[in-house]
C-alpha cells in the first residue's frame, strides 16, 4: 500500500527527504511558501557562488519524479494548518529551515543602517520576503558582526566589483545599491581568537584574492600556532585558516582601494549614533576556557551600516512543539511526534553545509517506513483543500517555466535575472497562460 507523506519546506533538507522516499511505494508531496523552491540555495548562498547553487539540477530531478508533486506558494500556516495536513496524510515532515536572525540585543540596534543577516542576504539574493530591506549603504565603512561564512559572504559581496559579479545572479536593484556605495571598509569582527573563527579555508582565501580589495589583520593577533584539543579534521581546518591569515596580516591597505579588516577579540557592546548608524563601540576580550571575557578595555570604529551574523533562527509553526532556547522543534533524532518528523535546520539549528542535511532525509524516510501508517487520502485531500480556499499553488513545471524566463532575461554570464515578489513569478505564469488562450506569443520579459 502507498503511504502518503507531505514535506513542508523545498530546500536541502526537504529535497533529501524527498528523493530517499522515492525508493519506496510512497506518495511524495512537497509543500512550499514561495512559488520558487530550492530553500536557502537560492536565498542564501551567496550570488557569487554559483557552482554551490548547481545542486540545484539534482533537486529538480528529484522533483520530476512520477512519485514527487510540487505545491509551490502555499504556506502552511497561512493556506493550510498543520493540524489538517496531519489529519489527511500517513507521514508530515518539518523541513522549514531557520528563516529568521539572531536578534542583535545591542543598545542602539534599533537604529537606521543595523541589519540582520537573513534578511541583508535575503535581499541581495531576491528573496521575497526582503526585497524591499531598502539598506541604507550611502558610508564608506560597513561593519559586520561575525567571522563565519555568512559574515564573509556579506563581506565580499559588498566590496567586489562588478567585473567580479558578472557570473553572479545578483537582482539588478542589489547590484545598483551596491555598486553606488561609496563603501571602502568592511570590518569583520569576532567575540574569540583568530582560531575559533567559524569561516571555512576556501571562502577565507578567497577574500586574499579580490580585485579591488585587501585582506587586513593585525598580526599581533595571531599566535605561531593552533593550540587546543581539536579532533583530526577540525584541527586541519584551523591550521589553515591561521596560515591565510598569516599571509593576510602580511598585506597593506594602500595596496588597493578597499580594505576587509579582520578583528578578533572584539564584543560588540553598543551601536552609536543618532537615528542612523554612526558606529560600533566594542570591548576587547581575552578568551578563558572557550569563553570570551571582557578586559574592560573599549574602542570605537565609525561606521554608516552594521550588519549582525551572529547566526539564525527557526520560527515556530503552529500545531508543533517549539524550543525557544535552542530555536528548533524538539525531537528524538527527527522524530517529533506521532506521524510528524522534522529534518534540517528546524530539526538541529542552523549548522552545517548542505550536504549535512542529506543523512537527516534519509534518517526520516527510514522512520516514516519503519512507522509504516497508511490509509489516509492525502494529495487529493489537500488538493480539494487548497482550491476550496482559492490557493493558487504552483506546480514544479510551472516553476520551470517561470526559472527559464529569469534564464532568458539574464544577460550573459550571469546565469539569471530573479524574480523578487511573488506577483513577479505568478504574473510570468498569467501572461504565458493568456498567451496560449489567445495565441499570441506574450512577453514574457518582466
Ligand atoms: C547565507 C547562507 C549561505 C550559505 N552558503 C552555503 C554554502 O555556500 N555552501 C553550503 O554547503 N551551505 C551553505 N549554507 C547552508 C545551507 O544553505 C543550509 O544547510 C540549508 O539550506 C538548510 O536546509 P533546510 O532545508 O533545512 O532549510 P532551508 O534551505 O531554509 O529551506 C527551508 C524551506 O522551507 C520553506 N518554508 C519555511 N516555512 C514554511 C511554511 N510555513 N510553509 C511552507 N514552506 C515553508 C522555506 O521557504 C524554504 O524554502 C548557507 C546558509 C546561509 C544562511
């Protein structure tokens, strides 16, 4: 007998889940809030980073498959509960993500210019929710908070050229912004040392390499060498990372007009300004036993824009538990409750690299068959469902189409020109739709 499952979230961790379902007699249904899937793949990695973003053709693979049906633009929450999708499917899996940022409890952080990462990243990645984030870079200096990968992916998309960009696929409005600030320092500032630093060896590097812009660190902050117990690989990574930045802490900010400035043992204390940003007073810190400790010695550095990636954060969802400490749904190894699962981000908090969320799809596909419950209606339920209510979801075809629009508007070698609102992407699928009733080959340009 089919057992019928429905996925809420088409990012990584949903995708994974999908495909290994596809294995077994299994009816697949992947419920999504935007018309657009691919989670953070397209909203987070950077614009820049488009051989990551390939993953991408595997998904859609997945997503063709006779077993898989894609329900794009419904959210459950706002469409359909998750009471009624547990009441008409065998299985439910919780594959929503972390959309949401660390909130920065900073004095001042209510101030023009300070912007979380989810949704500075979200914006320059055309993501609906932040296309209209409108951030205000008219300064020569941006500080970020924060020295993982996201910070650094902040860094250099703010301070690489167009040149640099032009495989990119970042929204022509980002680019303008971008491109019209008089931006020419970025500091990147860490609570620990120069080892504790989250940032991996190849997205590091990348930043000794730019155009326009050099890497700047303090030599006085780096010692000779990675001192701790590390497990094997996690000591590699570190060694590495202190020998870039060796090499980094041998360049000069004359070489070229920007500069990105590394700065470890620095808590941010308070954002300073009036109603807009005007700069960032820090307290240097040593670090104890893993911990970073104040010295109660303070500096200040003048800058017009913060923005704060110091990690993100789930949203809970109505009809399932919530962990307010730890931002994710409690579970046992990804069970949740009783036919309800939850893979990825919303089931560990916002770590890892994507691969990471692959063995989560293949844990919770395991379980949904070992549970074995069969019987319920699903697709064609919740498909009566949504049309009653006068959803309009989108198919993955209709996705499809919308996506060979955006390839078609891109001007070479950036790989596609995004759609960044939601009535963007239907309206595409409307003038298409009207096209084929009259005829007449419509425009498809937006
Ligand atoms: C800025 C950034 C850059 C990154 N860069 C890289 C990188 O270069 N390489 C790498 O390996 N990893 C990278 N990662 C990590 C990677 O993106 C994550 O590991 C991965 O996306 C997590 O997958 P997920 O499916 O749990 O969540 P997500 O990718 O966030 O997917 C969740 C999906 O659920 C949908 N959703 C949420 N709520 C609802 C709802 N109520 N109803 C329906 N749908 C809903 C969302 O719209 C979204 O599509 C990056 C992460 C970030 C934040």
């Amino acid at each position: 007998m089919t057992i019928r499952v429905a996925i809420i979230g088409a990012g990584p961790a949903g995708f994974y889940t999908a495909e290994a379902l596809t294995e077994a007699d299994a009816e697949i249904d992947l419920i999504e809030y935007l018309p657009a899937p691919y989670g953070l793949i397209r909203a987070g990695v950077a614009p820049d980073h488009q051989t990551t973003k390939k993953i991408q053709k595997s998904y859609a693979k997945t997503a063709l498959k006779p077993a898989v049906r894609y329900y794009g633009n419904v959210k459950v929450g706002r469409d359909v509960s998750l009471d009624e999708l547990r009441e008409i499917y065998d299985a439910v899996v919780l594959a929503i993500g972390a959309p949401t940022d660390n909130p920065a409890r900073l004095p001042g952080a209510d101030k023009r210019g300070v912007y979380g990462s989810a949704a500075f990243v979200g914006w320059y990645n055309a993501h609906p929710d932040f296309r209209n984030l409108d951030p205000d870079l008219d300064t020569s200096a941006v500080a970020v908070v924060g020295v993982g990968n996201v910070a650094v992916d902040v860094a250099r998309v703010l301070v690489k050229t167009p040149a640099e960009m032009a495989t990119a696929d970042l929204p022509d409005y980002a680019a303008e912004r971008i491109q019209a600030a008089p931006i020419q320092d970025v500091y990147m500032f860490g609570r620990r040392g120069p080892v504790d630093a989250k940032f991996t060896n190849v997205e590091l590097r990348e930043m000794g390499r730019l155009e326009n812009c050099v890497p700047i660190v303090d030599p006085a902050q780096l010692p000779d060498a990675v001192e701790g117990d590390y497990e094997d690989r996690d000591l590699r990574v570190r060694e590495k990372n202190l020998a870039t930045l060796k090499e980094f802490s041998e360049r000069r900010r004359e070489e070229k007009p920007k500069g990105v400035h590394f700065v470890f043992y620095a808590s941010p204390v308070e954002i300073l300004g009036g109603e807009k940003v005007e700069g960032l007073r820090l307290e240097r810190t040593r670090v104890e036993e893993g911990r970073a400790v104040g010295t109660g010695e303070f500096f200040e550095v003048a800058c017009g824009a913060i923005v704060s990636a110091i990690g993100y954060r789930s949203t809970p969802i109505e009809g399932a538990p919530f962990d307010e400490k730890w931002g994710i749904v409690p579970n046992e190894d990804g069970r949740v409750e009783d036919g309800l699962y939850a893979v990825g981000w919303i089931k560990r908090g916002p770590t890892g690299t994507i691969a990471t969320n692959k063995p989560d799809g293949k844990l919770a596909a395991e379980q949904i068959l070992a549970d074995g419950k069969e019987g319920k209606p699903g697709r064609a339920s919740l498909e009566k469902l949504l049309a009653a209510r006068g959803v309009r979801p989108v198919s993955f075809e209709e996705w499809q189409k919308i996506e060979a629009i955006e390839e078609a508007n891109a001007t070479p070698p950036s790989p596609r020109r995004k759609f960044a609102t939601v009535e963007d992407m239907l309206a595409q699928l409307e003038r298409a739709e009207a096209a084929r009733e009259t005829g007449c080959p419509g425009s498809a340009r937006a």
